[in-house]
C-alpha cells in the first residue's frame, strides 16, 4: 500500500478555505483541468505537493508543452481525447486519460487505453466497484496507474481496497471539509507501516494472579508470523503471537490475539495508542509481524474474561516494558529471532521481539510532558 497516493481534484467553485484544509492533510496530488489552474498561484501548495493536469485541446496542450519547464512537479497530464494524444507524444509525454465510464463499451475502452497509457483518472457512472475491479484485474501486468474520481470518504477506502490491491490511488472532488479530512484519515490507515522492533532481554516473570484478560477478533486472516504489541506504559511493549499455531485440543482461531490485561496499551493508526478496555467492534488496530511491518485491521469482536496472569518484564536498551498475559502455555509470544515462544516456556535472560515508543500519552494521543509510568 506504501505507493498509494491521494490527490483533490480543484474545480473552478473550489473555496480557498477549503484549499487551505487539503493542504494542511496527508493529500500528496492536486488534479485540475488546466484553466483551473490559476487559484494555485494566489494560494500557493506546500512543495510537497505534486499535479496532475487535464488539457481538453490542443490550445492547452501546446500551451502545457511550451510552458513544461514551469512544471516539473506535475505527475500526470490526462487528456480527454485520444485523438490529442500525439501532439503530447511529440513533446515528450507519455499521455494519461481522464474517461468517464457509463457502460461496457467505455469499459473496454478504457482497457484498451490503459495498455499504453501512463495513467488513467476515471469516473463511474454507477455506485460499484466492478468496472474498477476489471480495470485493476486488466492491468495487474502494465505499468498504468488508475486513479478513480470519488465524492466522499466511504468510496475511497473502498476503492484503495477493491481487489485486496485496490486502485493506485483515489482523487476526491468535495466543497466538504469533513470528506476531506475524513478522506485524508482513510488514506493514512489503508497504509502500511514500518514498526522498528528491537530484541527485549527478559529480566522479570511473575505470576500475577486473577485479571481480566481480552482477546482481540479481528475481521482479517492473520498469519503465523503476525500478532499484536502490547505493553502496560506508553514506553512499548512486547509482541504477542496471533492463535495460528498448532493447539492439541482445539481449533485454531487465525482471526484472534490472546492480548491479556484489560489496562494494556496497544497501538494502531494515526500513531494512537489504545487501551484494550477501549476497544470495541469496528475499530481500528495495528496487526504487526516479525519483520516491523504493521497493517489496519478491524476488531470484529472483543471477548473479555477472568483468568490466571503472567507478567512478563523485559529491557530495551535502557527502558523497561511489560505485559500482562494469560497465564498458559497456549498463549506465545515472538521471540527475538522471530520464532514462536510458548510462555510457559520462557525464562528470564531470553530474549523476545519488543518496541519502543516516546513515553506521554493522553487518552491515546501523544503529548509532549513530564511522565514516569512504573
């Protein structure tokens, strides 16, 4: 998901106000048709932002051609003929197209287009992803970026996951202040992110007695390489294996993390630690594997219990972390090297699989203060 990329799509009845409200989110494009242009030079975009623009006739293509040094941030220049496409060809570009799709025949058409093309902004008629999902399935094996046109934040997560891979990215086209933060929110948890996990040296194991103990549900298949980290400060905490391995007695539950104590953190989107009390169906979590990569996953259930505890207590560098889990050999967690680790069968001096955050916490979000969690 790392090279998704969001744009707005600027139209002529966009408001400044809510132009300065994209630029203050996680959008990475701008499409404009090219006389739409101008708003750009009196509120100016943040360098990081990069264009895409849509040239309607050859006037405005010779016009983009002979001004192209003044725009070595655009990406993508979209024309909507392709009967255009060779005076762009002969300047250099490799032409991309703005289609809207009303029916089969557009369909095939913007298949056949997307072959050659450097990438593709479309537009459906009807409220389905199937026409995307026979884009996507087209071009598995070309070099075309599809984009698709959306109103609101809804359709962009849906379309960023149509296929498991989903579009290459989505351009949203809102006078909406809340889509367009809803939408830059969705953006940033369709991503994966990188976790840096470092070995934890064991330096403290305690029967802790009788606790409430949650397990996580998700919605998504996790694999044996996956689980949750957990910790009871913001500091960190440890890696805990999802239920994918082999129990004598039962079935696995490839769905669920035995996560413990009920006052634990664990850590999610938008950089946000949450307490496993917090946590509900329909929320959002951090799945991470041995290898630091976290995927959003959605809690489908959460089961809470009374049972038997253990903490774990184990140094990273110089910070102390912990968990509290449940008190059985069935519950592993991730060992340094990335090898399963039964609990029951892990001793002080082992080492295990932990993380490190910045300390300060307020209902989740980071805040900079003074804070000792003992």
């Amino acid at each position: 998901m790392d090279n998704k990329e969001l744009a707005f799509y600027l139209k002529d009845t966009t408001s400044s106000e809510l132009l300065e409200k994209i630029y203050q989110c996680e959008y990475t494009h701008i499409f404009t048709e090219w006389n739409n242009r101008t708003i750009l030079s009196i509120i100016h975009p943040p360098r990081k932002f990069r264009f895409g623009y849509i040239l309607s006739s050859q006037s405005e293509i010779k016009e983009f051609c002979n001004t192209v040094e003044l725009h070595t941030d655009c990406d993508y220049v979209y024309l909507k003929e392709r009967e255009l496409a060779q005076d762009l060809i002969e300047s250099g570009f490799t032409p991309g197209y703005f289609l809207r799709i009303n029916n089969q025949k557009d369909l095939n058409y913007a298949r056949e287009l997307s072959l050659t093309a450097a990438s593709l902004l479309v537009d459906f008629k009807d409220p389905t992803n199937i026409p995307l999902e026979l884009l996507i399935a087209e071009n598995q094996k070309t070099t075309c970026r599809i984009f698709k046109l959306v109103t609101n934040s809804t359709d962009g997560m849906l379309s960023l996951q149509t296929m498991e891979s989903g579009s290459h990215g989505v351009a949203l086209s809102t006078s909406a202040v809340d889509e367009v933060v809803a939408m830059a929110s969705t953006f940033d948890n369709t991503r994966n992110s990188q976790l840096e996990l470092a070995p934890a040296e064991v330096t403290r194991i305690i029967h802790a007695g009788m606790g409430d103990r949650v397990c996580v549900d998700t919605t998504s298949e996790l694999s044996q390489d996956e689980g949750m980290i957990l910790g009871s400060t913001s500091s960190g905490g440890l890696m805990l294996c999802s239920e994918t391995h082999y129990l004598p007695y039962m079935d696995l539950r490839p769905f669920r993390v035995n996560a413990g104590g009920l006052h634990m953190y664990t850590w999610g989107p938008d950089q946000k630690a949450y307490y496993l009390s917090d946590l509900h169906a329909g929320n959002t979590i951090w799945i991470v594997n041995s290898n630091g990569q976290a995927r959003t996953v959605t809690i489908g259930r959460i089961k809470k219990e009374r049972r038997p505890l253990l903490m774990v207590e184990a140094k990273i560098n110089d910070s102390l972390v912990n968990v509290f889990i449940q008190d059985d050999w069935h519950v592993r967690m991730i060992g340094a090297e990335g090898k399963i680790r039964p609990s029951r069968e892990i001793k002080v001096g082992d080492f295990l699989l932990g993380f490190t955050d910045t300390p300060g916490r307020h209902v989740g979000i980071k805040i900079d203060e003074s804070i000792k969690e003992l």
